[in-house]
C-alpha cells in the first residue's frame, strides 16, 4: 500500500470523525460514510442497510432497508430489499443477527456480482444494538487483507455511532414537534416558567385568553403578565413560594380570579401551576395552566338570577291566588257577588299572569336548547296592531292608544304568533312603565328593504346606563324592579324572536322623555334582504 494512500486513509478517517460530530441529518450522514468508504478500499459501490428499532416505522414497513447506495443500479437495489426483509431485527447482536447477517451478506455478494465482485460487509453496533451494516463491493484482487478490515469496521462503528447520534436528535426534534403541537392545539391556555418564574413558553389559547400576545410574553415575570386584580378562592404563586412551594412535584397549586388582559379588560380564571422537578431535585420549571371561568360564572349567576325570578314572580301570584280561593270558600263568611267578582277576577288575573311567566321561562329555556320554531306566513303588521290595540284597550282603560300605519303597508314573511308576542311584550311594557292618562302610539315605516315598527310612550324613559342592556335576560332597571312586577324576559324574547325573522331591534329613549322601542323586518316583498341582522 502506497504511502500517499496511507495519506488519503487517514484524511478520511479524520473528515467522516468530523462529519459524525457536525452532521445530523442522517441520509447525508451516511451517504458520505459510505462514498468515503468504497473509496478507501477501492470499491466499486456499496450500500448502507439499517435496522429500524422495533416498533418505529410502523406498519409494513420492513426492519431492514437499504438507507445508502452508491454505485448501484435502481434494479439491483429492488433486487437487494427483499433479500434484507426478513433479517431478523431483534435479538443479541454477537449471536443471533450478525451470523444471519453475514449469510445474507454472503448470498448477496454472489447474485450481484455474478462472481465478478467480492463484498465486505461489516455490522454496525452501537450500544449493543446491531444498527445496520456497511457493504462494499470490489474486484476479486485476492480479497480483502486483515488491515482493510480493521479500516471498515472502524468505519462501521463510527457510522453506528453517527446513526444513532442522528436517530437521537431526531427522536428529540419529532418530540418537541409534538410538544408543540400539544401546547399550541390545546383549548387551555398554558405557560411554562423557568425556575426564576420567567416565561419560556406561551400557547396560542393563553394568548387568547389574556390578550397578550406570544412574543411580548415570552421572557417576561410571569407576575407581569399573569396578572390578579382580585383572588376569589387559593393563594397567588407569589404567596405560595413565599411559603416555600412547592415542596414535592406533588405539590400543586390552585388559585381563582379576575385576570387584568391585556387591553385592561377583566377575565374570570382558575389558574393552576404544577411544577417540574429537575433530577438532582432542584425546581426546573412550572406549568401554568389558566381556564377561562366565563361560562360557568356565567351560568351560575343566571342560575341565582333564575333562582330569584322563580321566588319572587312565581310566588307572588301563587300567594295571591291562594289567598283570594281559601278566602272564598270559608264556610263561616257570605260574600255578597260583587266581592266574589272581584275575588274571582284577581284569581283569573293573576293565573294568567303565571302562564305567562311559565310561557315565557319556557322560551327562554326553548332559546337556549337551540332554537325557536318559527311557523312561517304572510303577517299584515298593521291589523295585528289594531287587533292587539283593541285587546290592550279593554285591559288598560287609562292609557289612550294611537295606530299610525301608512295605506297599503306592505306584508312581511313570518310567525303571526310570534311577532303578535313581540308586538304586544312592547306594549304591555309601554302599558306598565308609563303613567296612567298619557299615550302610547304604534306606528308602522316603510323603508326600500324593511318594515319598522315602533311603539313609543310617554314614561319616565330608561337611563344610559340600563339602555345597553334591557333586551339581556333576567335585565330589569332598579327603579322599575321597584315599582313593579316582571322577570325581564319580555325584550329578550322579542329580540330572540326578531333575530330569528333576520330582522333587528332597538331602543331609543332618554329620562324624562318616552321610550320608543322599535324592530325592522325584511320586506316579504323586497328584492333586497336586510343585510346586517345584529
Ligand atoms: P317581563 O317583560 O318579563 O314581565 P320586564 O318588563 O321587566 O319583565 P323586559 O320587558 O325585558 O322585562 O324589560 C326589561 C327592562 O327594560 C324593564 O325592567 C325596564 O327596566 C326597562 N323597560 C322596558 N321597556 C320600558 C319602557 N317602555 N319604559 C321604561 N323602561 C322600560
Ligand atoms: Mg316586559
């Protein structure tokens, strides 16, 4: 052997040892291993073949496959895989997969090279589990001497060793890939505090739910972006480590709140840290995880709003009814009939008052579980107006109505009965917050798209403040929940009724000076449906 050659040896040893240290993407990695290795024993080609770890690769994909070839037909490589297939793929690498191994290699030498090519082919072992095998074909000079063996295996255990350094990096890559995608997928929001409470990782969903964005969170106290402005139930992160949490990796925390977002705006959150204990114990990092509450404030309050709408509406009428029914019938009195009369009216009266309030809770609830059912038709807006005048006359004799439809008011597509609850929940509510004497007008407008109907009164009007929120459930004004009887159900259904029609409402009033509310719906006739149904 050539002294230079000798050279050219060593110069490759040194640049695979390079390669193995600096290059992690594993089909390059080998491929250079194998060109360095026909090279140096003056092959003619060769081929990597590698043993995927059990369980990984999944499905028919074969243990053993060639990873690397050089110099090699794509024929003879369809040749080759199927004689690699059913190598076995586990086992003790020194007896049972280098023999089967080396008399596969065997019988591969002879059918490719049709006795014109010798092969060497050495295993590839890295911690005591056979990776694969490096494979050179060259001419038949006599085979291969003791000296270029020992060349290509140290050769095949650098390889070993740079595939499962490579396998490694990218067993932990797909990790944190998936780690990732975890976090970032997740309904929760979540964070992950280094051991000074900075932040290291911010999801998506805590992005969201804070309002403060990924990249002015990361890196940040978690103090500064996870912040309380009141506590309801637990203890802050701050009050517990003064307390010297966490003690174990079992020792979680839990603390419930108003969290300040970003924009100033305020979130009701339960937050809980678990945090994560490096292997000489000290405390790497903390997992935050911070739920969004809203909902089930929410409906907690709507379940005491609820609560106290039943025992109040509810129990006024039933109290009268039976007040009015046991006062009837005591045998020990006789009532003259217009005491009867009267008695018998506020039973009537008040009856009608709780189906009412039963109907309508049943609506609401109806709304809730997903849906009105709307019985579609042609509705003459105006004569439902006069129909339900003629009915609220009768009922109060004190107010003075007013209809005010123009000639020829066009039909609208809808539920008569429905729109006949809407119309008649306006005036009942002109009818109950204005003051006897004064009037209450309907009137009908024709727009190129809608029809607007409004029912205005003379009452002492709905403050600012309770304007934005009379069509919410359960919404009554103070003052009003004073004065009089309701369960501010009645704009809620109306609104949810007008909706449904893909029409809108609203109200227009100042103190002092009248409420008019009003709602539009889509001309049955009209080439243009109403495009904003907010
Ligand atoms: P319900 O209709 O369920 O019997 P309610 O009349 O209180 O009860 P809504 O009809 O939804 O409920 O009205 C909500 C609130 O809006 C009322 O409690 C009242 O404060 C205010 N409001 C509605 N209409 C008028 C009006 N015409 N004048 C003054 N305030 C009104
Ligand atoms: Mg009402």
């Amino acid at each position: 052997m050539l002294p230079d050659f000798r050279v050219r040896q060593r110069d490759i040893l040194l640049e695979i040892a390079r390669a193995i240290t600096q290059e992690l993407d594993l089909p390059r990695l080998l491929d250079q291993i194998l060109r360095y290795a026909v090279e140096m024993l003056g092959g003619k080609a060769g081929i990597i073949a590698l043993c995927d770890p059990a369980g990984r690769g999944g499905g028919d994909r074969r243990a053993w496959h060639v990873a690397a070839s050089f110099g090699l037909k794509p024929a003879f490589l369809r040749v080759l895989e199927p004689l690699l297939a059913d190598l076995p793929a586990a086992g003790d690498p020194q007896t049972v997969v280098l023999p089967a191994l080396n008399d596969r290699l065997r019988q591969i030498t002879r059918i490719a090279s049709l006795g014109l090519l010798t092969g060497l082919g050495l295993p590839m072992v890295a911690h005591d589990q056979a990776v694969g095998v490096v494979f050179v074909f060259r001419e038949p000079e006599g085979g291969f001497s003791a000296n270029e063996r020992g060349l290509l295996q140290s050769f095949a255990d650098q390889a070993a060793i740079a595939v499962s350094n490579a396998r490694a990096f990218s067993q932990v890559t797909e990790e944190k890939r998936r780690l990732d995608a975890i976090l970032d997928g997740s309904a929760e929001g979540i964070a992950i505090l280094g051991p000074d409470n900075h932040i290291h990782r911010f999801n998506r969903a805590l992005q969201r739910l804070s309002g403060i964005a990924q990249e002015s969170a990361a890196g940040r106290p978690h103090d500064q972006v996870l912040r309380f402005a009141a506590v309801t139930t637990g203890t802050t992160l701050h009050q517990a480590e003064a307390g010297g949490w966490p003690l174990s990796d079992q020792a979680t925390l839990y603390v419930e709140g108003t969290l300040i977002r970003g924009d100033g705006s305020l979130l009701p959150v339960g937050v809980s840290y678990a945090p994560v204990f490096a292997p000489d114990r000290t405390l790497q990092n903390t997992v935050v995880s911070v739920r969004d509450l809203s909902r089930f404030r929410e409906a907690e309050e709507l379940k005491s709003t609820f609560i106290s709408i039943i025992s109040h509406e509810l129990k006024t009428p039933v109290a009268l009814i039976k007040g009015y029914a046991s006062t009837l019938r005591r045998d020990d009195a006789a009532w003259d009939p217009p005491t009867v009369a009267d008695g018998l009216a506020v039973i009537e009266e008040e009856a009608d008052r709780l189906a009412g309030l039963i109907e309508d809770l049943l609506d609401a609830s109806r709304l809730q579980a997903g849906g009105l059912q709307l019985h579609m038709g042609e509705v003459q807006l105006a004569s439902l107006a006069s129909r339900l005048v003629d009915r609220f006359s009768k009922q109060a004799p004190q107010h003075t109505f007013q209809i005010d439809f123009p000639p020829e008011f066009p039909p609208v597509t809808g539920d008569e009965e429905r729109l006949a609850q809407v119309l008649s929940n306006l005036i009942s509510n002109a009818v109950k917050y204005s003051p006897p004497g004064t009037a209450i007008s309907i009137r009908g407008r024709v727009d190129p798209a809608q029809v607007v109907v409004t029912v205005s009164d003379q009452g002492p009007g709905i403050s600012p403040e309770d304007l934005p929120h009379v069509f919410d459930r359960f919404y009554r004004a103070v003052d009003a929940a004073r004065r009089t009887k309701g369960a501010g159900l009645g704009l809620f259904l109306a609104r949810a009724v007008v909706q449904a029609h893909n029409g809108r409402i609203w109200a227009d009033s100042r103190p002092g000076e009248g409420t008019s509310i009003s709602f539009g719906l889509p001309r049955a006739d009209s080439p243009h449906p109403l495009t904003d149904p907010s």
